[in-house]
C-alpha cells in the first residue's frame, strides 16, 4: 500500500501541474467568509491507508490514481473544504503529442497545427519570462499527452479545440494543446467512489498530524463545516497523505513576499479557498523544505516544490 501512495504522490505532481489554464476565475481573498473554528477537542473518526486533501484539478488526479488501487483492500479518504469540488479551468486541459492530437496530425485535420513538446516547453518557458522552474516544466510537459489519456481511460472524456476567438492563442497556436472536458470531472469521482474510495465534502483541513518522532506525518486535523455557524473538529488518522490544496491564488501579497515583488503591480488568480493552506502545512508543521518559489507556467502562478 506504501508503494501505490508514494505512486499516486508522484503522480499527483507531474500530472496536476501540467493543466494550465487560461481565462480561470477570479477569488476574493476574504478571511471573512471562512466559518469559525471549533473549540472542542477534535472527535477521531478513523484510519485510512491514504487522505487525500482537497479536491480540485489535482486531487481529481489524485483521486483517479488512487481508484486503481482501492479496489485491492486500501482505504482511501478525500476531503474537500467546498460543497460542490470544481477543477478550475476554462479553456482545457493542455497536452502534447495526446492521442487527440496525433490522430489530427495524421488525419490533416483542417485548422489543426501540432504542437510538440519541445516547442510547448519552449512557449512555457518564454511566457514567464524564464522564472519557472525548467525542469519540472520539462516533465510536466513530457508526461502531459499520456496523463491525459490515462485521465481518458478512467471517464474523463476530452475533445481537442481548434479554432478560437482568443487571439494570442490563435497566433502562437496555443489551442491546438487545449482539450476541453465534456464528461464533467464527476465521472473521475464515480471512477473513484464505486471501487470503494470514500469523499467527504465540507471538510477543512486545518492542520497535519505528526508522530512523536516529529517527523512522520500520521493524520489530518480538519473542521467539518457542514453548518458553517457550528463548526466540528476531527481527526483523521492515514497512512500517507496527499496535499492537493493548491498553491497560493489569489494571494497577492504572498506572491510579491515569494517572488520578492513588492513594487510590481500584478494581478493574481485562483479558486476560491486557494490560499496555500497545503504549502503552509506541509512547511510549518511537517518541516518540508522549500525548493524555491516560482512564477509558474501561464499568468503568473506561484508553486512551491515541497521535499519532505
């Protein structure tokens, strides 16, 4: 079981991160809107093999991988601080060399200009102006086409676009990478839930669990937020557990801390909830390091590597 989490771990990272996204929606970064904690001492409510937390683009990665595997007898928990989980994108998925595309290309598809790794790790690269991480660009890139298929395989039905009225697309044919879902990412959840994997809704996690050796992640401390006006403290123990909260979105004045921008005016995008509460888990409780910070990929986006 150890062995398929550390799998499902790296998949997490090299899959989820390759999904750039263009056009997203924009957050308010409100502390107002988030409910109080509770006082109470946290109720223990189990022990799972893996604890997925979070449930956006990459926990539906995440959750996927750990579908192939929950079947064999390991007990698999996602949790997600929103009632509705939503992956956040809105013009696709990006890949190179896809299925999709290889067939356009052979085909001749009218419209259609491919896109190779190599040039879409080039475009990436150039975009943010050389501050993203080149290698784990290159890797995100490389595995991009049969991540997507392996998303395919398991329900998540794509369709490649080609033609848009977005014009920068258009001229550095950006759209021949983007494939649009149209299966809606429920049917990664279903991959999920009817192999036995379990999600709970309405839970924010809050904190990480560590065993006395002060090393060992052994749990997840959360507020069931079900009633907003009354929330619950729990406790869930795990074997391994997968940060799948994001980087810092809409934080501005954490991207100008990280990137060191205090005099840039710039403008800073993420799901709602997308405040780095993963990064500052993994970083304050669980003692991770930090393998620098970078602006990442499309718009500016801020990820931070994290060993542990």
């Amino acid at each position: 079981m150890k062995r398929n989490a550390r799998k499902w771990f790296l998949f997490c990272m090299t899959f989820a991160l390759g999904l750039f996204v263009a056009g997203c929606p924009t957050a308010d970064d409100s502390s107002s809107n988030n409910p109080p904690a509770p006082q109470e001492p946290p109720e223990e409510i189990g022990f799972y093999d893996v604890v997925i937390v979070g449930l956006g683009t990459s926990g539906h990665a995440a959750m996927a991988a750990a579908g192939d595997a929950v079947g064999s007898g390991g007990k698999v928990l996602v949790i997600e601080q929103l009632p509705n989980p939503s992956p956040m994108m809105s013009a696709g998925i990006a890949a190179a060399d896809s299925t999709q595309q290889n067939a356009a290309q052979v085909a001749g598809t009218l419209g259609y200009t491919h896109v190779t790794k190599d040039t879409l790790f080039d475009t990436l690269l150039g975009y943010s102006h050389y501050t993203a991480n080149a290698p784990l660009v290159r890797r995100i890139v490389d595995e991009s086409g049969r991540a997507l298929d392996w998303l395919g395989a398991r329900g998540l039905l794509t369709t490649l676009q080609i033609g848009s009225d977005q014009g920068y697309h258009v001229a550095h044919n950006w759209l021949n990478t983007y494939h649009t879902h149209n299966s809606g990412w429920g049917a990664l959840r279903d991959y999920f839930t009817t192999r036995g994997g379990e999600i709970r809704l309405n839970t924010r996690a809050t904190d990480l669990v560590m065993a006395e050796d002060g090393v060992t992640v052994v749990g997840v401390l959360a507020d069931d937020i079900t009633d907003p006006l009354n929330p619950k403290r729990i406790k869930i123990g795990a074997g391994k557990v997968v940060l799948c909260c994001g980087g810092y979105g809409p934080a501005t004045d954490k991207f100008k801390e990280l990137l060191e921008l205090e005099n840039l005016q710039f403008y800073a995008f993420g799901g709602e909830g997308n405040l780095g509460a993963g990064i500052e888990m993994a970083v304050n409780t669980a003692g991770a390091k930090r393998w620098g910070d970078h602006s990442f990929m499309l718009h500016n986006n801020l990820y931070s590597h994290l060993v542990f």
